[in-house]
C-alpha cells in the first residue's frame, strides 16, 4: 500500500497521473486531507467511483496509531506511537506562552549515541518516512481536536542523517495546500552533521535552524557526542556561518549544561569566544536526567554564572523552561519504548 502522506503534492500528481488519473484530481485529494481532515477514500465525493476504488485498493492515508498518552503536572502531553511496522516512537506536545508546539521524532532510535540522550540508547532501527513525520502531527491533532501550527523536529533521531524524508516532510507540511505551518513556525535541531547543514542552507528555506553543540572542546565534544570526531567544532562553525550567510537567518545553539562537565566559567568564556559576531543566540537547556546516564545529575548547575558571562560577551541567551521531565518528555528523554518506572 502507498501511503499518500508521503507525497508532496507533484509527487501525488505523478503518481495519479502514472495510474490515469487526472492531475486535478491531487489537489482534490491534499484538500480531503488536510483542510477537511478526511481520510476515508470512499468519503472524498467529489472523485469518481473508478477513483475511488483505485485508491482503495492501492493507498492508505497513514494514520497512527496511539498506544500510550501521558499528561504532565505542567500540561505537557507525550504520545506513545505505532507505526505500520510495530516500532514505536514518542511525539510530545508542549504548552509555551506563545501556543501549543509538537516535538515529533525522525528516526526509529537514533545511531548519534550523545552520552546524555536517552534515544541513542537502544540504537538505530529504521529512517521515519516523511509520511511518518506528517503523521506524528495529524494524529496529535485528531487525538485532541486541535490543529497544532508549531512544530520542532527535537524528538528521537537525528533529521539530517534522514535527510531526504526530512526535507519532503517540510515541503508537505509548509505547503498552504499540505499542512499549511509557516516556515517559521518549523524548527530543526542537528548535532551537527556537517554536509547537510550546507545542503539545507542552500535551499534557503524559512525553516529555523538549531545546532546541538553543548561543548566547545573538541576532546570533550568527541566524548559526549561521538558525532564529533567526524564532524569537529570548527567544522560546524564554518558550516553554520555558510548557513547565516546565504539565508541571513539567526541560528540557534543548543547547550545542555551538565554540572561540573561543561559548565564551568571557563566553559561560557569559550563558548563566547566561538560565537562572538555571529547571528545567532544560545539556548541553555539544564541537563534532564537519563535512566543510563552517568553523570552526577544532583550535581548544581553554574546556571546563571554561564548565562552571566555569555550576556557580558554579547552573546544572547536564554533558558530552556524544563517541560515534561516527570513523563520522560523532556529533551533527551524521549525512547522508542515504554519506560520502566514512569
Ligand atoms: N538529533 C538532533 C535532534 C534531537 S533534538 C539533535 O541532536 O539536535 C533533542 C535535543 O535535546 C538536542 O539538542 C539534544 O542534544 C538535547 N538533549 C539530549 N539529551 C538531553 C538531556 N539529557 N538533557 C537535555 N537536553 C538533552
């Protein structure tokens, strides 16, 4: 079975079009699905019987299924999800100031293995397909009644390392006649896979970039984020000012301050030291507690010491509000399983 939320719209077209059925009939079919949220072939009336039965016996509309839904004391939900396959992944929903925002996963696992990251630690199963992407957010929606237009591709993978279904992904769910979520409303975080970040600023899209650094030495990067060795800090840098130059768009830095790891005053003046004069802003995360982690996570945090000598230095930060860390929902938190204990 085809599994029309994989398609953008040409590639639906195409795909009609190689099966006889006119090109018309694809923007028909994208409005069935995502301005009036029907996803019974034998609903969408205004196709033909013949096409009607054609895509029934050869398509499906990809829902998931929800295995588990959790709510925080904050209001954070996070949803256990099944795919098609059995495999399951996390999606999260959570509530800023500013509005609701879905955190959906990319991968099955994750093969970064952060040391502090509870998706890399059952390994890597499998790429989501940009169908599964899109999925994650209309079975949210459905779920709850509600039509989320904020979205962080943050959850379990690492999207640049599924770059291709990413980027079809992020054409179906910008597009007015798909999901219709403005370019700004959609942000990616990567750990720093280098080519992509070249590939991805070439395209120059509206789409908010996030770079998880959380060390500036490379010998202890390469120890907290093996990803590293491949793709050094000064790599990422120059890849991320390539990015700023040709979109001109801010970038954000992502740095989960671990106490006594990487948070010391030396640290931040490192930290300002890489980012002087550049477009961008850090995002502090105080680091969220893993089953198998090994860090001293009682340990106190130099939070606002950090952040004290990043903002002498010109350098804009804020602190990520912690949401959802009594449900495991919290960045790094999220598993392709349940977890025992929550
Ligand atoms: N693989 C991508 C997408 C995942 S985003 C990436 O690495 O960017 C999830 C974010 O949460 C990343 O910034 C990740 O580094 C961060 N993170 C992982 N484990 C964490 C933890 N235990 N505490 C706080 N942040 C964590």
């Amino acid at each position: 079975m085809i599994d029309l939320l994989n398609f953008t719209l040409e590639q639906l077209t195409d795909y009609l079009l190689e099966n006889n059925i006119s090109k018309f009939k694809s923007k028909q079919v994208f409005d069935w699905i995502y301005k009036k949220n029907i996803y019974r072939f034998d609903e969408m009336t205004n196709l033909s019987k013949d096409d009607r039965a054609f895509l029934n016996e050869h398509c499906t509309i990809g829902l998931l299924m929800v295995k588990d839904q959790m709510t925080s004391k904050d209001g954070t939900k996070k949803f256990l999800l099944e795919l098609k396959d059995g495999q399951l992944i996390e999606t999260v929903l959570m509530e800023y100031t500013y509005g609701l925002s879905i955190c959906i996963s990319s991968q099955v696992g994750c093969k970064m293995g952060c040391e502090f990251c509870a998706s890399t630690k059952l390994g890597f199963e499998r790429n989501l397909t940009a169908g599964e992407m899109i999925a994650q957010i209309m079975t949210v929606n459905q779920t709850l009644g509600m039509s989320i237009d904020r979205v962080v591709v943050m959850g379990i993978g690492e999207p640049f390392d599924n770059f291709e279904h990413f980027i079809n992904f992020i054409k179906i769910a910008n597009d007015h006649h798909g999901l219709d979520i403005g370019g700004r409303k959609l942000t990616v975080s990567t750990c720093g896979i280098v080519p992509k970040i070249y590939e991805f600023a070439d395209m120059k899209l509206q789409v908010n970039l996030s770079i998880s650094l959380h060390e500036t030495d490379d010998a202890k990067r390469n120890e907290l984020m093996p990803v590293n060795r491949k793709y050094p800090v000064s790599d990422i840098i120059e890849a991320c000012r390539y990015y700023i130059e040709k979109t001109n768009r801010r970038i954000s830095f992502e740095y989960a301050l671990i106490g006594g790891e990487n948070d010391s005053d030396s640290s931040a003046k490192n930290l300002s030291v890489l980012l002087k004069g550049m477009l961008c802003y850090v995002n502090v995360i105080p680091v969220n507690k893993i089953a198998e982690g090994k860090f001293n996570y009682d340990k106190k945090k130099n939070i606002e010491g950090f952040c004290g000598i990043l903002r002498k230095n010109g350098i804009m930060v804020t602190v990520r509000r912690e949401l959802g860390s009594d449900i495991n929902a919290s960045c790094g938190q999220l598993r392709r399983s349940h977890i025992d204990g929550v």
